[in-house]
C-alpha cells in the first residue's frame, strides 16, 4: 500500500489534515478547557496597569479629565479596548510582534518567553502575535519606558529614536503638541503598559510610589 499513488495520497493527504486539526485544533481546545478567556474587565484589575493608569491621569491632568474623567477602572477597560483597536487600525502589527519565541535567545533580550495562555484574553481576539519585525516585540513592552518617554515617542519617534522608520502618529495628540494626548493617545499608551502586565517581572510597580513622592524625592 505504502508504494502505491493511493497509499502516498493517503497519508500525505488525508493523515497530515488530519493531524494537524488534532495539533492545531484539538489539542488547544483540550488544554484550556478549565481556562476560561478574561475579559478585558478582569484583565484591568492589575495593580500595574491601575498605577500607569493613574500616572497618566496625574502627568495630563487636563487631556486626562477631558477624555476619561476618572483614572478607575471602567474607563481603563475603556481605554484598553481603543488602544486595542488602534494598535489594529493603524497597523502597529505591520511592524512589531508580540510573542517571545524559544530561539535565537530572544528572551535575553526581551524576556520571558511566551506562553500559550497569555494570550487566553478578550485583548487577544484575534491574537496579535504580528508577521514580521521592523521594530522590536512589544509583548513585554509594558513599564520597560514612562509615560511621557511613550507619548514623545508616538508624536515623534524619530526625536527618540534617530532614523526610526515608525511613522509619526500626530493625530494621538490635540494642538501637534506631545503634552496633549488625546483619547487615542492616552488610549495606546494605556494598552502599550498593558502589553506583560500580568507577569511578575513587569518593571515598573516593584518601585512604586505615588507621582507625589516621586516629585518631592526625584533623586531617591
Ligand atoms: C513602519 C514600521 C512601524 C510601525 C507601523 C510602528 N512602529 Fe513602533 N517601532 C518601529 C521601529 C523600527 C522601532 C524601533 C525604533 C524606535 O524606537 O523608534 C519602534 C519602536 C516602538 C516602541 C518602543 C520600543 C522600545 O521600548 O524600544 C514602541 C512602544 C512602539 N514602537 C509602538 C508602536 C505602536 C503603538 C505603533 C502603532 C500606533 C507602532 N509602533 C507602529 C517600527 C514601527
């Protein structure tokens, strides 16, 4: 049979389709069955994302009233879920992956490599692994930059970055100022300090202290 054309058929056609649903469909279905997909709700309750959150509405205080009110959490699932669709809309995935792979140690420089659940979220319908590199991945971006160092980035990425090729994103901000960000802007900030919030490494919260503090004591 295995030297026959309808052997070879078989196996290449029929046996391969078949275990790849297995792979690709079954055995994902089976490993998160007791895993229920988090709502962006539940993904906002993360002492991380609330504390850039609230560094956000302290660093814009006026952008911030104007298009959210206040820093809770409702508008913070808000603003994820607009980050989310802008990161699609202006194809931000054209250019930056979000997954960590086992190879070339990339976890060297981007740290922990990704894990399938990661990505069992509301955020990630339709994941947002991203096809190619032009700029670096993304999915541990969150807390590794401030606030402030994201919005002159997005205004003007060359300012920060000489050369950049990432297009200048001026219609995240009100006036062509970087001090204004608008609801788009504090929206993708939002969802870029998201993007590793869940896992323990996130940078950022490990210091934290209130903006006050930090003004009073900016050398401590
Ligand atoms: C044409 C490709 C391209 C597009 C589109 C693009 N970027 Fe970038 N991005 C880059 C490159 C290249 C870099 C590295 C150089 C730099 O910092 O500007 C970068 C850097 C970044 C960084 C800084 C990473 C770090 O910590 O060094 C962030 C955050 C970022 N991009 C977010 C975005 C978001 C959000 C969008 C969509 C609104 C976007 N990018 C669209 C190419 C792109």
């Amino acid at each position: 049979m295995f030297e026959s054309k309808s052997g070879i058929l078989l196996i290449a056609g029929l046996g391969f389709f078949l275990f790849s649903v297995l792979s690709n469909a079954l055995v994902p279905v089976l490993l998160y069955k007791n895993l229920p997909e988090k709502t962006v709700e539940e993904l906002a309750d993360n002492q991380n994302l609330i504390y850039q959150f609230e560094d956000l509405s302290q660093r814009y205080p006026e952008q911030f009233e104007k298009y959210y009110g206040e820093p809770d959490q409702k508008n913070l699932a808000a603003a994820l879920r607009l980050g989310r669709d802008l990161y699609v809309g202006e194809g931000c995935w054209h250019c930056h992956s979000q997954n960590v792979r086992p190879v070339s140690n990339e976890s060297t420089r981007w740290g922990k490599v990704a894990s399938s659940d990661e990505y069992q979220n509301e955020l990630n319908r339709p994941v947002m692994w991203g096809t190619r590199r032009v700029g670096p991945d993304l999915s541990r971006e969150g807390g590794r930059r401030g606030n402030d160092w994201q919005a002159v980035h997005l205004f003007n990425p060359q300012s920060l970055s000489p050369g950049s090729p990432m297009p200048k994103y001026e219609w995240f901000f009100d006036d062509k100022n970087p001090s204004m960000p608008n609801k788009r802007g504090i929206a993708v900030i939002t969802y870029i300090q998201w993007l590793g919030s869940w896992l323990e490494e996130y940078p950022y919260y490990e210091d934290y202290k209130p903006l006050e503090d930090q003004m009073l004591n900016p050398l401590e």
